[in-house]
C-alpha cells in the first residue's frame, strides 16, 4: 500500500461523527464491553451493525477484548493498530472502512427512534441475557421496534419454523401452534417469511396472542414485501427484531446466521416440514448447540418437505403435535400435557364379568344360558345373571331359551362390531 493510498483511506475514515469514536465507557479489564452502554458505546456499537457481518466471531472477540469505542477507533482511523488486531488482514480491513465511510450511526438510531424502534445493547436491562450464550457470535446490538419488553417476553417464548413452501399440512400445523402456544401465554418466535413462519404469527395474532419476528434485514424493511402488512402489525403489537441497521438487506448468509439469535432467544425450537437441506434445521441445529430443546412435528413418510423433521426426530428432537406437548417439554414444572385417550365405549364400563360372559356370545346365531357359562368359564347360575344385566344396558337380546348379541350398537357400540 502506498503512502498516498493510506493517507486517502485515513482522510475517508475521519468523515465519521466524531462522537461514535470518542472516549465512551471506559474498557476495564475483566468488566464487559457493553454493560451499561452509555452514550459513546451506544453509537459505537451502532455504527459496528453497520460494518460488522452479523455473527462474526472474529470481531466479537475483538468487541469482548477491547470494546466497541476502541475497536470502532482502530477500524476507522489511520496508523497500524487496526493491524495489530488478531487475525486481522489488509483486505478485510479495506471491506471495513469501505462500509465505516456510510456508518452514520445518529442517523440510524433516530431513523428506529422514528418508527417508534430503539437500539439495545448487550448489558442494557431490556437485553435477553442468554443471547450471551453465543459467545464471540452474539450480536453487536439489536434493533427493536414494538411497545413489547425485549427480555421478558424471550424469557417465556419458543420458536416455530420451517418450509417457506410448506404443504396446507404443514400451515395448519403451524397455525395451530402458533395459536395454541399463544393461548397458554408464551411468545410465538419466527423469521416472518412465507410458509410456516407466516402462518404461525398469524395463528398467534388469531388469538391476540404475542408474536415476535426476527428479521434478517433492518426493522424498517418489510421482508418479503408480501408480509409487510404482518411485519407492521407485529411492530404495532408485538415485537420487530434485526441485527442489522435501518435500511439493511438481506442476503443468503444473513437469514441464515439469522436463525441463531431465533435459537438463543428462545427456549426451544419447534420444526414443522423442512427438507434435508434447510435453514430451520440450521436453527434446530443451532439450538441442539446451545442446550435448548428441539422438537419436530412429524408429516407423511412420502413427504420431502417432512424428511428433514423425521431425520431430526431419529435424532435428539422430540416428536410434539400440539402445543400442550410443547409447553410439557420447555415449561416450568406442573406444566404437563393431558393425557389423551381414546374414546369411552360402553363396554368398557362393564366389570371382568359381565365382560367375560358378553364375549362367550357368538357375533351371529343365538345361544342357550348352559352354552354362554361353558364358553365364559363360569357357572350357569351366573351366566344367566349376567346375561339378565346385559340385556337390562342393551348388550343382548332374549329369544325364548336363548339369548343373542343386539344389532344395533348402544352408545359407542361394541367393539367387536367394529372389526377391533
């Protein structure tokens, strides 16, 4: 590099505000970056959503060793100590202050400020602390639009995901979900894209449930543009939430490193269809890394879109298909799904007995009393006691001497009727 090219680039890096590089909370040894942000943290770290990929673990080790005043000095200003960072190279030091000449983070924080949004940093009171499980990869700080609590509502919330061209199976899954996690009062967590994403906010909104999305571009952004009227509804009555600053786009990489902050926010990761190669299972993945519970809801063992979610449950996920049995596994303790039977037929409310001797019946033809108590293996005073006890609920017919099933069933009919 020359002498006049370092000088051009240094000249560059100046044109930033100078409050976002100016002495903020000091950097103590062993305190985090970051907590309790004031005023020249904030822009720092405001500045870096916009020079930062989201989940580089790089420059989150660079923030947790020198904090984001000092790191965003070194990145735009001249001299080597922007080099002398860790793994730090020429050419993505050119890629940095290429984007720190557009970072104009007063800008940006008024344009959320406008929306009604703010910017949460790691260490604020609203911050969700386990996205500190994260590590180097937690965000440099969130956008946030919504009149919702940030931190208590992911303290009590589960994501849903998977196929953005799911099957109506698959849609009414998830908006069964959705609305029915909604219903026992947890936070419904997805991207706001098409498919089952979709559907599970709309199950939750259904309900006037709380809904969150985690968006891979800027708050300010409706993504896909289909949406935008769901993403505005959310911004109005949930939570809107992004990594990256106002007017950011997404990419490819972006929705899927996205999916890490949906599976750190939450306590658990709930599949519905995903092929083998999906981002929700990125998700599941992520979540599987992290400690959090990942459940899959099984589809037809022909279905591609439900591959991925059966090979998940071969795996560490467990298999739900309703709400209830989500809550069962993220939930505090007592939180238990009920137990769910099969329907109550009539003769299954008959004693061992009675139920003895309505077997020895044959299904067709009638039969004597001494027949019944031979083939019930009892005494024909009983048999014949029994027969009268099932004849007075409808069980069986009299025909002179003998006795006979009845055609037409009582209640739920007989189980034998009905081949089982």
């Amino acid at each position: 590099m020359t002498a006049g090219a370092g000088a051009g680039r240094a000249e560059e890096t100046r044109r930033l505000p100078e409050r976002a590089t100016g002495s903020g909370t000091p950097h103590e040894p062993g305190a985090e970056p970051g907590a309790g942000a004031g005023g020249g943290e904030r822009l720092a770290r405001a500045a870096l959503t916009r020079i930062l990929e989201p989940g580089d673990e790089r420059a989150g080790r660079w923030l947790r060793e020198h904090g984001a005043v000092e790191l965003l000095r070194r990145i735009t200003t001249g001299g080597d100590a922007a080099r002398r960072l860790d793994g730090m190279t020429t050419k993505r030091l050119d890629g940095y202050r290429l984007r720190a000449e557009h970072a104009e983070p007063e800008r940006d924080l008024a344009a959320v400020a406008a929306l009604g949004g703010r910017f949460i940093c790691p260490g604020e009171l609203e911050w969700p602390s386990q996205l500190d499980d994260l590590g180097d990869a937690r965000p440099t700080g969130l956008w946030v639009r919504g009149p919702r609590d940030l931190r208590l509502w992911a303290l009590r919330s589960v994501a849903v995901v998977g196929a953005r061209a799911c099957t109506p199976y698959g849609a009414h899954m998830a908006a069964s979900l959705g609305a029915g996690l909604a219903e026992l009062g947890w936070v419904v967590v997805s991207g706001a894209a098409f498919g089952v994403d979709g559907a599970a906010h709309r199950g939750a909104l259904a309900v006037d449930g709380a809904t969150m999305a985690v968006l891979a571009c800027g708050v300010d952004v409706a993504y896909p543009r289909g949406h935008a009227e769901l993403i505005g509804r959310m911004a109005e009555q949930g939570l809107v939430v992004g990594e990256l600053p106002p007017s950011g786009h997404p990419t490819r990489s972006r929705f899927v490193l996205r999916n890490r902050v949906i599976a750190a926010l939450t306590r658990g990761t709930v599949v519905v269809e995903a092929e083998h190669r999906s981002g929700s299972l990125v998700t599941a993945r992520s979540a599987q890394r992290l400690g959090r519970f990942t459940m899959g809801v099984p589809g037809p063992a022909t279905s591609g879109l439900s591959a991925g979610v059966h090979e998940l449950l071969r795996g560490e996920g467990v298999l739900v298909t309703n709400a209830a049995e989500v809550v069962e596994l993220v939930g505090d303790i007592g939180e238990l799904a009920p137990v769910r039977n099969g329907p109550v037929r009539a003769r299954d409310l008959l004693d061992a007995e009675s139920a003895a001797v309505l077997d020895a019946l044959p299904y067709r033809g009638v039969v004597g009393g001494r027949d019944v108590a031979r083939a019930a293996g009892t005494s024909v005073d009983e048999a014949l006691g029994r027969l009268y006890e099932l004849h007075s609920l409808g069980f069986v017919e009299r025909h002179g001497d003998g006795w006979k099933l009845t055609r037409r069933p009582t209640r739920n009919g007989d189980a034998r009727r009905g081949g089982t």
